[in-house]
C-alpha cells in the first residue's frame, strides 16, 4: 500500500536530490569564485589574474590593465573588490594574484612603516627595495591617489590658508575628519602636530568625510587625491611643503614570474595615466555611473592603446 | 532607477553568489545541529553549557569572528569557506535550541507509548520524536535561513563578493540605487527562501495542516495550572 | 593562544582610559544606542503585540511583517538611511535601524505571552466581575511578562551585537576597535573589542534572564513548586524559559549579530 509515510519520504528525497543538484550545479558554475591556495597554477601560464581593492576608482585601474592586456592576447582573470591589504597581499605574494594596482606610499608604509622618504621618486626606490622578492614594481604613473588635508574654497578663503601651516593660525580648534585608521598613521593628527605644530581633533567620518566636509561637521578632511570631487565640488587640497604626507603614486605590482611578458603593456598603461586623469575617471564613476568596463574602454580609446 | 536597469546582470550575478553562500550555511547549520540538539534535550546537565556556549557563539560579532577564523584556521578572509564556516556557526547557535526545544514539546506520554510499542531508540527518534519536534524545528529554521541571508551581507567588509557589495561600493559612488537594489534583493531572496521552507514544511508535514482551534480553546495551561 | 593574551593585554592596558575612543566613553555610546533603540522598539511593538494578544486577531499579519522586518540586512539598511537622510542626520539613521531589528522579538514576546494563557483563567476573572481593563491590566499583562521578558532579552542581544556597525558611520561605540583595527592590522584590538561586545552580551543577558525569573508571577511560582510530578516539573520548568513553541522560534535570536 503507498502510505502517506512512502510518499513523504519519497518527496523529502526528491527534495534531497534537487537541493543537492542545485548546490553542486551553483557551487561549480559560480562567476565570483575565488581560488584558494593554487598558486596561479590553476589558470595555465598564459593567464594573468588582476585583482583590486575594494575602491571603485582602484577597481577601474585594474580594469584598464585588464583590457589592455586582453587587447595584447593575453588571458585574463577578474579578481576584483578584495578588500584590505591583509586580505590580498598574500594572495599576491604566492602568485594566485598576478597583477594588481597599487600605491607606492601606501604600500612601502604597510611593508616599511619605518621609511622616512616622501617625494614620488624616493618613495618607487624605497618601495622596490622593501618588496619581496617575489614581487616586482613596474614603473609608476603620474597618477597619484594620497591623503590629502582639504578644505572648502570658502573656509581657505575666510581663513587665509594654502598650506597645512597654516592651520595653526586658526581661532578656533579645527576637526579633521577622515577614516578610522587616519587617526593612528604617521601622517594623521599627531603627525600634523609634530610637523607643524598643527592641533586638530578628530573625527571617524570614513565614506561620509565628503559629506561631512560640506555640511561644516568637520573643518579639514582627509579625501584622496583621485577623488572625482576635486572637480565637481568647491574644495582645495592644502599644500604640504614639509612633505607629511607620502606620495602615493599608481604603480603595477606584478609577479615577477609574469612582469617582463606584461611590461610593456602596462608600463605604457602608466605612462598615460596622467594627474588629473583619475579625477576623471572618478567623475564617470560616481556622476555618470557608468560602470568600470565602459570607463577603461573609453579611456583606453581615448589615449590610442586598444 | 536607471542603474538598476543598466546593472542587472551584475545584481544577478551577485545573487547568485549569494545564494549559494547562504545556502550551505543552513543546510550545514541543520544537519550539525540535530545530533547537537538531541543531545542537549538528552542530557539535562549539558544542555546548561550548550545553552550558554551557544547563547556565547552568537554574541560574537559576525564582522570579529570573519577576521579571526582564518588566523585560527589558516585560509585566506576572502575565501568564501571563511564566511561559510562563520554563518554555520551562527546557524548552529540558533538551531541547536530550536531542535532542543523542538523535541521537549513532544508530550512524554507519545514517547512512552512508542517505546511500550516497541520502538527501539534510533527509530522512535526519527518516526516520533522527530516529526512531532518539526514544527519548531521548522520555525526556527525559517528564522535560520532569514538571518543567514541577511548577515552573509557582511562578506563584502573581509572580501567576499556577494549582494554586500551593492551597499559598500553604492556609499563609496553615492549611488542610492544601488544600495536600495542591494537591499532590496536580500529582502526579496530571504523572503521567498522563507515561503519555500513554509510550503516544504506543509507538503513534507499534512498533520500540522489540521484545522486551527479557535482561540478560546487554544493550548491549555502551560503557565497557569488553573484547577489542579 | 597567544592572540587571547595579546588582546587582553590592549584591553587592560592604561591609554584604554584615555581620549575620545576611551573605554568607558564607548561602553556608554553603545548602551546609549542600545537602550534608546530598545525602548522606542518597545513602545511601537509590545502595544500592538498585547493588542493582538488579547482581541486573537492581526497575528498573521504580525508574523508575516515580523518575517519581512528579520530579512533586511542591517548593514544595507544603515547605509541606505545614511544616504537618505544625510550626514546630519547620521544618529537617527542608526536608530531607525537598530529598532527596525529590535521589533519582531519584543512583537512576537508581546503576543505569545498573551495567546499561552489560559482562557479559563480570562473566564474566571471576567466572571468575578472585572471589567476588560481590569482583566488586561491585572491578569494578562502578569501573566505574559515572563514571555514579553523572554522577547526583551531575545531583541536586546541582538541590537547590542548590531550596534557594533554603528562605529563604522562614525557613532562610536564598542564596534570602534573592530572598526579601527581591522585596516590597521591591529588584531589585539579587533579581538580585544570583539571581547567587549560579547562580556556586555553576557550580562545583558543573565540581567534579563533573572528578570525573566523574576517576572513569573508570586502565585504561579507557588503553584509549580507544589505539583512536582516529573510531567508538570518538566511544564513549569519549560513555562520559566522562552517555552516550546513555533513562538519560542520567533522570540529566539532572530537575525544573528552585526549585519
């Protein structure tokens, strides 16, 4: 006789054997998967992995490399928005990741917080010196996306100010605003102090610090040289004579298994990517939110190399 | 809404990504936690300290407990299996109890009769005691898979790619849409996740599709013993 | 393990007493967001889960908008406010959030107290001649407070577990160190915070758990210790904590910590 209890466990096993399908068919098809330890040899020699931080305008950087590359026959796999250094580094270091967009201050700080360079040129040399020997810097661009002291054109204005001295001149203790880790870097408030004797408090204003900026929460921000508001807003970066800050330029961080077949590619990637060009690239992303994809190829049409 | 539109393929992509983490969390979650439970209900005096290590296990913050598995365990914070194994355990925290109280409402006198019947261990557990304990086990399974969903968003902060992306990378452009769109679709996968198990649960258990009582004579007294 | 001493060595360390991120002034922002968030949550849910308790009617619709209130990522919902609302308006934003989480418990805690009384005990007292107020007011309400608590604690642990995201727009709080932390590879900290949070869970917890116990009415404790036959131990014992149920689900921790 079919019981109810036989066709209830006829239809927990159909359900069994479905779910189990649909997990397998999902689990191996998936388009985001990331490779675990293979050590780039999963991908075969001719493909190059690109990964990039999880940073719109650091994901629009390696999508250049990426097409550039595709463009010269190369094979090339997406690993893109991963977040911090502690998450990509490694990867990096073993090979599972081939190329990457970096910035040279920031990335001899996190190998070297001890350096004591900051012009573009001596921060690249330090930088090749403190990688590891798995990893080679090719050359840098012009481009830069650093920390930066900023303010309102109105607050420079009404208070006089072109360069981070000048801070301390004001009435009135100013707040800084920026992200979390600001507050501990060299370059932060306690750095400005030491420096120019600057006294500034602080606030962990993180993605909100444009914001915060413009609505006259904070009086000084930390936003990143490369960021599309230097042209769609009315701030100013303060200069900064004593060199507090590092430079940060865009540089390519390549496996040096894989950097003399890329170099020539990428190398002419960054001799184009000029000062202002990230600012623009910025401007497309976040005004005309076009995506990543359609940002490269323009700019890559646009400057003769695909 | 013009970015939804331009950006669907990458909101389905996601999804997908999404679903699968979520999924092997809760199918994982209920199938360690059933021995887990059991023997929590079993044994009174563990089920204090399973109680508590649980009730621990969840107050653990999701964003903490992401970092530190894979410097306990030793895999990449971007590997999914990091976020998978870090919803399990939150799965489990829920579970465990929900199978533990689950297999307390079965009335001890069934018990008894099953076994006066001869119903060895292993099978009364799983002809009596379990499917009279599934409706509860259910409920909190369904609370289960929701929670799962909405928590596995917190990937994208240690480098997971799933709908978490949609929020961090939409702050960062100041996309509304695109934070609305990623909110929108965990709403919409957690809730339709829900109605699945609710409708498994109905064909997979006819006896809780039984006339409801009104509610004058609703469950009698559980907190009130009115006269002996 | 090495990494537990580490972090315990930053927590009890002085600078800890120190500056705008010191200890004790974190402690006070994420009780502050924790028990605002927890009150205005209670006063929108726990009338309208009495309200369904008593009249039996609008639980569907309270599930079902309870089941939609759990499926919102608090992460996502926090940025999306924040977006919305401006970065003025950064507090309220996180609040709204943090009581759209604490709403389904304290709601299902409401009612279920209410729909596991029996009706003959209603009966009786509307029999001795209490009017409705009477009835609710004297009879319902005690009588459901043990599950209303249950509710209580079930939404207090999760918002204090979800408050640790409220440092990530700037609001301090215990999440600060986790917040701060991570990017600065500091893990002593990020362990050394992640340890706060759940300590204050804890105490959050067995807090609510002995009012729990203290909320079983004087005359029900009597009447359970008196009928100690294992079946009715193992009924009052089962009627003191967050009872077997389909509710005890919904009043169990429902979305787990920070999305």
């Amino acid at each position: 006789m079919f019981t109810a209890r036989k066709s209830r466990l006829a239809l927990i096993g159909g359900i069994g054997l479905a779910a189990s399908l649909v997990l397998a068919g999902c689990a191996s098809s998936n388009p985001l998967d990331t490779p675990t330890e293979d050590g780039g040899e999963s991908a075969g020699s001719d493909t190059i992995v690109i990964g990039s931080q999880a940073y719109y305008s650091n994901e629009i950087i390696a999508e250049i490399y990426a097409q550039a590359l595709e463009n010269a026959d190369f094979t090339v796999e997406r690993e893109f928005n991963i977040g911090q250094r502690d998450a990509y580094i490694p990867d990096l270091e073993s090979g599972a990741i081939d190329l990457f967009p970096e910035y040279t201050g920031n990335l001899l700080e996190f190998y070297d917080d001890s350096a004591d360079v900051t012009s573009p040129e001596d921060v690249y040399t330090a930088l090749q010196d403190a990688l590891p020997d798995g990893l080679t810097a090719l050359d840098y661009a012009e481009a830069s996306d650093q920390d930066t002291y900023t303010v309102t054109k109105e607050f420079a204005a009404a208070n006089k100010l072109t360069s981070i001295a000048d801070l301390a001149s004001l009435s009135e203790k100013a707040t800084i605003g920026g992200a979390p880790e600001f507050e501990q870097r060299p370059y932060g408030p306690a750095g400005a102090k030491e420096l120019y004797g600057v006294d500034l408090a602080f606030s962990a204003t993180g993605d909100t610090t444009l914001e915060s900026l413009l609505a006259g929460e904070i009086q000084v921000a930390d936003i990143y040289s490369a960021d599309p508001a230097f042209e769609t807003e009315d701030i100013v970066a303060l200069e900064d004579p004593e060199n507090l800050i590092l430079a940060s330029n865009v540089v390519p961080i390549a496996s040096s298994d894989v950097a003399d077949e890329i170099a020539d590619v990428i190398n002419a990637v960054s001799a184009a990517l000029g000062a202002d060009d990230l600012v623009a690239l910025g401007v497309q992303s976040t005004v005309d939110e076009k995506s990543p994809e359609e940002i490269a190829t323009q700019w890559l049409t646009d400057n003769d190399l695909l | 809404m013009n970015w939804i539109a331009d950006n669907f393929g990458l909101i389905l992509e996601l999804t997908l990504a999404h679903l699968w983490q979520s999924a092997i969390p809760i199918v994982l979650g209920f199938v360690l936690s059933l021995p887990l439970g059991w023997v929590a209900w079993r044994y009174r005096l563990v089920r204090g300290p399973v109680v508590i290590l649980t009730g621990l296990l969840y107050t653990i913050p999701s964003l903490a407990l992401l970092i530190l598995l894979p410097a306990l365990i030793g895999i990449s914070t971007r590997d999914p299996a990091n976020l998978i194994i870090g919803l399990t355990i939150y799965a489990i925290a829920i579970l465990v109890r929900a199978v533990a109280d689950g297999l307390d409402s079965v009335d001890p006198a069934i018990r008894q009769s099953a076994t006066a019947m001869g119903y060895g261990g292993l099978r009364r557990f799983w002809t009596v005691d379990f499917p009279l304990a599934a409706p509860v086990v259910l409920a909190g399974l369904r609370v289960t898979a929701v929670s799962t969903i909405s928590l596995a968003t917190v990937g994208i902060l240690v480098g997971v790619e799933n709908l978490g992306y949609l929020f961090t990378n939409g702050l960062q452009r100041r996309i509304i849409a695109e934070v609305f769109a990623g909110v929108l679709a965990v709403v919409v996968i957690a809730l339709l996740i829900d109605l699945l198990l609710l409708l498994a649960g109905r064909a997979l258990m006819p006896w809780t599709r039984a006339v409801k009582t009104p509610n004058a004579a609703r469950r009698p007294a559980r907190i009130v013993r009115a006269a002996a | 393990m090495n990494l537990f001493a580490e972090a315990l060595a930053w927590l009890f360390s002085p600078e800890r007493l120190e500056g705008q991120y010191a200890l004790p002034v974190l402690l006070g922002q994420h009780l502050f967001y924790t028990v605002v968030s927890v009150v205005i949550a209670a006063v929108i849910a726990v009338p309208a889960g009495w309200l369904i308790g008593h009249t039996g009617r609008g639980r569907e619709v309270a599930v079902a908008i309870s089941g939609a209130a759990r499926a919102v990522p608090s992460f996502g919902l926090m940025v999306l406010l924040v977006l919305l609302l401006g970065v003025l308006r950064v507090p309220q934003a996180a609040t709204i959030t943090f009581v759209l989480l604490a709403i389904p418990s304290l709601l299902a805690g409401a009612y279920t107290g209410l729909e596991a009384i029996d009706r003959r005990v209603i009966d009786a007292a509307r029999a001795t001649g209490m009017t409705e107020w009477q009835i609710f007011w004297k009879v319902e309400v005690p009588l459901g407070l043990p599950l209303l608590v249950g509710g209580l604690r079930a939404a207090t642990l999760q918002v204090i577990a979800t408050v640790t995201i409220a440092a990530y727009v700037n609001l301090g709080g215990l999440g600060w160190p986790i917040i701060q932390g991570i990017p600065l590879r500091r893990f002593d900290q990020v362990l050394g915070g992640a340890i706060l949070v759940a300590v204050l869970a804890l105490i959050a917890d067995m807090l609510l758990a002995l009012a729990q116990r203290a909320a079983v009415p004087a005359g029900i404790r009597v009447a359970s210790r008196g009928s100690r036959t294992p079946r009715a131990a193992r009924r009052a014992a089962s009627a003191e904590s967050p009872s077997a149920s389909e509710d005890s689900a919904a009043t169990a921790p429902s979305s787990a910590s920070p999305t």
